[in-house]
C-alpha cells in the first residue's frame, strides 16, 4: 500500500494517519502537446495509459476503493453501471489482480461494440453480471449484498457507481497535482486556460477542480455531461466537492471553495441520452484516430472531445493554452479476439437479460467510428 505521492505531500501533519492506497497503475501518465488548432496550444493528458492491462480514469480511483476495501477485510466488492460500463469493467479486472470477488450490477443502455466488448471481458475477468432494471437496484443489491456476507463470513464493500465518492475523487486531486508537477517541467509558463473532460458520476471532473484549487491554477474545467441528472449536476458537483473538502480537512489540507468560474457545466454535446453517440461525439472519435492516433469512443471522449474541438474552431479560445483529459483506456490487452464461432459460445453463458445487446443490432453511428 503506497499513498498517492502529489496528495502525500500536501499532507501537513506528519501524525496524520497515511491516505491508503493499492498501486494499480502506471503514474504519471504522460502528458503530450498535440499542436496548434485555430490559434490554440493543444494538450492531452493520456490517462488511456494510466493501467496495463487496462488503463483509462477508474484506475485513479479504483487505487483508493480497493485499499479501503482490503482495509475493510472484505473478500468482495459490489459495484454498478450500465450494461457496457467501463468502470464496471475495471472493477472486475483489479478485482482479479488483488484477489478480490467482483459482482456487477448492471442497467440497461443503448447498445454498441463497446457494450459487447465490455461485458465479455468483465465475464472473462471472472465478475459475476446481474443485470437489474434501475429501479430494482436498491433491492438487488441489498439481496446480493446479504448473500455475499453469508458466504465469506465478512460483509462486502460496496463501490459507487463509476467509482465516484469523494474518496475516489482524490484520485483526481492527486492526477490534477501530477499534471501541475508536469506542466512545471515543460517550456510552458503559463497553466492551461481550459480543461474538457466527460462528466459521467462527476468524481473525475470535480476531483481535478479540487486539484487545480489546490495548485492555485485559475483553469476552468468544462465538464461535458455525458450522463443525466442526478448522475451529473450542479448539485452533485457541490457535493462531491463538500465532499472532498472535508475528507482533505481530515489530513490537514485546506481546499479553498468551489468558484463558479472555474468550473462548468456543458449541456450542449450530450445529445439527450446517455451513450448515445452524435454525430459530434462520432466525427470528435473519428478526428483523434486520424489526427493523433488516439483511440477514443462516442460516449463519454467523444463528446468531451467534441466540445473541445467546437470551442477551439469558433477561434474564442485563440491565444490560449488547452487540455483535453483522455479519461478512456486504450489498451486492447483484455478484447480477446473471437472467431464468429467462439464469440456466441461465449456470450450465451452471460445471464439471459444480456443476450439482447448481442442479438439486436447495435446503433447506426457505431458503424462509423
Ligand atoms: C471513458 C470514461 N470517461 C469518463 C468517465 C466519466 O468519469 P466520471 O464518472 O468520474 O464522471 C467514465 C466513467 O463514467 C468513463 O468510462
């Protein structure tokens, strides 16, 4: 158990006890100048590298959950998420590493490749799927939440959804101090004017303006909604933020307060339905591929990229220095290529609720990603 190190050092009292955390990543990740857009300095922060075998945003946090389920004693953890949820995914696969049972309690979403690819994997990761309407959720996972206690003999921890509690949401504080300790090194001078990133559960978003707070950088964050309320709002955000004040507060660290300024909401790329993708999320997935290399996806980069890439376009943001935050992995380690044969042979061993996202077509923009 190693504590995260930018957090670490903010924390001023030596008798203060250690902030917990299970090393799963590869930290920093690596912090890449893409170039000029319409007059803008572009940069991208590569959490997709941040694991291997899988790396994207849940690993930040997911490094806090676990030590405090292993602190905990538990020999499981519940989490939730729609049927593709990647922080889903990543769950079962740390779960595995750290010897840890994993049941996932997953919703119904639109359907995509990356909703297929997601649940096999976690399937093959040795996670238990059950898949509940949201409305049965409370029920559901107090009746697994009972079944496990019986069987190990102690009760399991139960994980947010996306990972997102203000506990997990240090590991954001911590990667917006790691990218404050990098900028430091590069030529550049001034911190960037302007951070887009995807707001699904908010820890990622909220976490990161809770770190620049901390750095005493004036960015201003556009968290691109992804998700709708009560999983992403201003309320939440509020919270999460409360959140990570008072937990900070423990370990003497005083955050200053949310200012209206610095943080945002951005409605306009969502599109109406979580992971639906758009036409902008679609051609923004299409333009980091051809572009840059980076492979993104339509529901959570795709739309925050896509906003990004509105804002630079229009020319307001000319002069400045921008940061687009890759929250998605990009390792394709955990896909194991299937034949045409192995692949139904597969999936017809998930729960009979699952088989419709292999059955049914998926939507017509994934197509073009
Ligand atoms: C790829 C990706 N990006 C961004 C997010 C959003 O992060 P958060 O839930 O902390 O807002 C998620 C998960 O929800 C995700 O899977």
């Amino acid at each position: 158990m190693e504590p995260l190190p930018f957090l670490r050092a903010l924390i001023r009292r030596p008798d203060l006890p250690r902030l917990p955390a299970v090393s799963l990543g590869r930290f920093p990740t690596p912090l890449e100048r893409v170039g000029e857009i319409s007059g803008a300095d572009l940069w991208v922060k590569r959490d997709d590298l941040s694991g291997a075998p899988y790396g994207g945003n849940k690993i930040r946090k997911l490094e806090l959950l676990m030590a405090a389920a292993l602190a905990r004693n538990s020999r499981s953890v519940i989490t939730f998420g729609a049927a593709g949820s990647n922080h889903a995914l990543a769950t079962a696969l740390v779960s595995r590493q750290i010897g840890l049972r994993c049941v996932n309690i997953l919703g119904p979403q639109v359907n995509s490749i990356a909703v297929r690819r997601n649940l096999l994997a976690s399937f093959q990761a040795g996670a238990e799927l059950v898949y509940s309407a949201w409305r049965d959720t409370p029920v559901t996972t107090a009746w697994h939440f009972a079944r496990l206690w019986r069987e190990d003999g102690v009760p399991p921890s139960v994980i947010p959804p996306g990972g997102s509690s203000p506990l997990g949401a240090l590991g954001f504080v911590n990667a917006a101090l790691e990218l404050a300790e990098q900028w430091k090194q590069q030529e550049a001078t001034a911190p960037p004017d302007t951070i887009y990133v995807a707001s699904g559960t908010m820890a990622t978003c909220v976490g990161i303006a809770a770190g620049l707070a901390l750095a005493g950088w004036p960015t201003r964050v556009e968290a691109v909604r992804v998700t709708v309320a009560p999983f992403t709002s201003m309320c939440r955000a509020k919270n999460m933020y409360a959140g990570i004040q008072t937990l900070l507060r423990e370990y003497g660290i005083s955050l200053p307060p949310l200012r209206g300024e610095r943080f945002r909401l951005r409605e306009d790329f969502f599109g109406g339905e979580y992971a639906r993708h758009t036409p902008e999320s679609a051609g923004a997935v299409q333009y980091a591929w051809e572009h840059w290399g980076l492979r993104l996806e339509g529901t959570y980069t795709g739309k925050a990229l896509a906003a990004c890439l509105h804002d630079l376009r229009t020319g307001e943001m000319s002069g400045k220095r921008v940061l687009f935050w890759n929250t998605y992995n990009s390792h394709s380690a955990v896909f194991e290529p299937l034949t045409r044969e192995q692949a139904p042979a597969l999936w017809r061993q998930l729960p009979e609720p699952f088989h419709r996202y292999f059955e049914e077509d998926v939507q017509e923009l994934d197509a073009v990603m």
